[in-house]
C-alpha cells in the first residue's frame, strides 16, 4: 500500500495502488477491516443488531410518512451499506399473503423449465444442485401482472434501493430454490467484479474495485420461513470494506476466514435483507429433508451504468469483420497487430457479457458467459469466414434476448 503524509503533520493516509496484485491481499488488513463492532447507537432507526447485522422492523414504515423523515431514514441505510456492516435486513418488507402467490407463480414457472427439460445454472454451485428462474422480474410482470403490481408496491423495497442508487434504478430479479440438502455456495461478492476470477478482476485499476459496489445494490426475499437448518445466507459484516476485496475472495486462506467467522440470520416469509455487493458472502447448506428453502433475489443497478446512445455493435462486427481478418493476416500476427485487434475490437464490439438471458446464455468455461468481443477476437484468429461468424453472432444475440415473448 502507499502512504502519504500531509506536510506539517504525521498523519498518514493509506492509499491503494492503481493496480491491485495478488501480493495486496493480506488476511492481517482483512482482518482489520472486519473485527469491528456494529454500533446500534449509530443507527437510531434500527430495531437491534443481531450478529453484527442492522435488523430494521415496521416502525420504519412510521419515520417515512413525510419527506424529511423518509431522506433521514434512507440517510443511514446507505451509511449502513457504506460505512456500517454492508447488511442489513427488514422485516416484513413485503406481506405474506402477496409472497405467498408470488410463490405459486414462481412454482408453476420451475414446473414448466422440469417439464421442457431446463436445468437453471448456478454460479457460485454445483448446476443443478438449485432450482432457478432466471430473468424472474419481467417473467412475474408478464405472467402475473396483478401479483407483480402487489409484490413491488411494497415500499421497503424502494426505500432502500432508493437510498442506495438514488432515482431510475432498474431491478432484475432471480429465484434461487435450495433443495432439501443443497449444499452451501462458496463465499463471493457480487456483480460486476465478483462474476469475474482474479485473473479478470486483476485487470481493472483500483478505482473500478471501488466503484463496482456502488453501482449495485443486492437483496433478497424470503418466500419461506428459513431457521438456521434451511441455511439462509451466510454473510461477513465490514468486509465490504477491503480494498482488495475482489481478488481476495478466490484465495483459501479468506475463504477458511470466512467459513470461521461468517454469521446467518434466520428469516421469515416476507422478510428482505440487502447488503452492498462487495460483503463476502454465501447461501448456506439446506440441511432439512423437506423444506425448499426459496428467495427471490433482487439485483438492482444504478441508472448510470449504461451509455448515452444506442449503438448496433452487431452490425458494426459484421461490417468490421472482413477489415479485421484481412489486417491480422496481413500484419503477421505478431505483438502489434495483437494490440491493434484488441483495440480495435474494444472500441467497436460490446465487451461486457451482461445484461443478458441466463435461461440460454448460460456460463460454460467462467462465471460469465462468452462477450461479443470474445467472439469477434476468436472468430479473427481462427479465420473463420464471414458466414460462420455472421451465424455465430446472430446465434448470440438470440441467447441474449429476454425469454419474455415479444407481443
């Protein structure tokens, strides 16, 4: 790490190298970061602290009721993400009676994948361990549009995704059912950097590990009653805040930290809890033999992740297609054309594998699926020819689209 000292004073400020290496995760700083407690008497909207965790209940609804109280209350739920434990859960976000249909409609969703021979991935588990739907918030809107309407009218879920991105937030939603011995995920953060390994993570500066976590926020609703046995997740409070957080969580010697000190809340049907993506953690092992421990998991992303305009980076491939076959054959694929592919490649195709539909675009060598750019990349260096790669391309736009038919 790097330090700097204000002239005239021996005050030092710790700051992170541009590029984080392997050599920067060290369990002593992570340590650091973690064994802290979590103050109740700086939360004084919070019922209790259980397990280092902020629980919030219904008498949040009565500080909300105008709008000085609502921006109080949503001041320290995002000081609770940022500088407090990164968790926190509300209970009886969402009323039962409505989680209970949801329910019925996400059921009746597994059945149909069971009956058309669709086994829903997993990222962080063995495939078909779980069962899931993918792409579950415009699936409920479509199928059940009266359930959707009562499910997201619950304002316990926009209190705090507001608090946290602030307005024209976007949810996405996936339904995670761990069966009766379903065994525990191992411990991660979340998107954007924690779908990626070391390697990936390693190639972004500092800054960017930084900025990942405020561009997300992550929740989850329990759609049943989870005691400790069904094994709602496990979660690590404070360590959100390690720098290196996103290289770190590969290595073994953080995930036996973890697995020794993590903490579990259990939850009830309706309960929510939300926490910022860069805090460690997993869902548990269902060690019943007759309990579908079943959540609604919310990803919910921040406005500004996206660009200005609208590109079609499909059409611009097929058009620089050819141009890029012949300059890699012409430039003797060495170390410069190498570069200038890349660049090239980096400007025009989209990079990124995300947004897209997990039902067909499913994960194969990593935690992401295959990017366009990855495509284009091996499609040039192979040198396929422009039939194959105009295939192949419009192949993946279609794994892309949303299982939602168009009307």
């Amino acid at each position: 790490m790097t330090t700097t000292a204000s002239a005239g004073t021996s005050t030092e400020q710790v700051r992170p190298p541009v590029w984080f290496t392997e050599a920067d995760c060290r369990l002593e700083d992570f340590r650091a970061s973690v064994e802290v407690t979590t103050d109740l008497g700086e939360h004084p909207y919070a019922d209790a602290v259980e397990q280092g965790v902020l629980v919030y209940g219904p008498r949040l609804a009565e500080h909300v009721t105008t709008p000085e109280g609502r921006r109080d209350v949503q001041a320290e739920l995002a000081r609770a993400l940022s500088e407090g434990p990164g968790v926190v859960v509300l209970r009886g976000a969402v009323a039962r009676d409505v989680v209970d249909r949801a329910t019925e409609v996400f059921s009746a969703m597994i059945a149909d994948q069971k009956a058309a021979g669709v086994a829903g991935g997993d990222h962080f588990a063995r495939a078909g361990a779980n069962d899931r739907v993918w792409g579950a918030a415009d699936k409920l809107a479509v199928r059940a549009p009266e359930v959707f309407a009562d499910y997201y009218a619950a304002d316990a879920l926009a209190l705090v995704c507001e608090a946290w991105l602030g307005r024209g937030y976007q949810l996405t939603s996936q339904v995670n059912v761990v069966n009766p011995g379903g065994q525990a995920q191992t411990a991660h953060r979340d998107y954007h950097l924690g779908f990626m390994s070391s390697e990936q993570a390693l190639a972004y500066p500092s800054h960017v590990h930084a900025l990942s976590p405020l561009m997300t926020l992550q929740g989850a609703v329990a759609h049943c009653d989870m005691p400790l046995e069904t094994g709602p997740t496990l979660y690590l409070p404070h360590s959100h805040k390690y720098p290196a957080g996103y290289v770190a969580f590969h290595r073994p010697e953080f995930t036996e930290y973890f697995l020794a000190h993590r903490v579990q809340l259990p939850l009830e049907t309706g309960d929510a809890a939300f926490f910022n993506p860069a805090v460690f953690h997993g869902a548990g092992t269902n060690t019943t033999t007759d309990v579908r421990r079943t959540a609604n998991l919310l990803q919910v992303s921040s406005a500004f992740g996206r660009a200005m305009e609208t590109v079609d980076r499909t059409a611009m491939a097929e058009a620089l297609f050819p141009v890029l076959v012949r300059r890699w054959a012409q430039g003797g694929q060495d170390a410069a054309a190498e570069q200038a592919l890349r660049d090239v490649v980096a400007m025009s195709a989209e990079g990124y594998a995300f947004p897209t539909n997990l039902d067909r675009d499913q994960p194969v060598d990593g935690l992401a699926p295959q990017t366009q750019a990855e495509l284009v990349l091996r499609a040039v260096r192979e040198g396929w020819d422009a039939g194959r790669f105009s295939g192949a391309l419009r192949a993946q736009d279609e794994r892309r689209r949303s299982a939602v038919p168009a009307p």
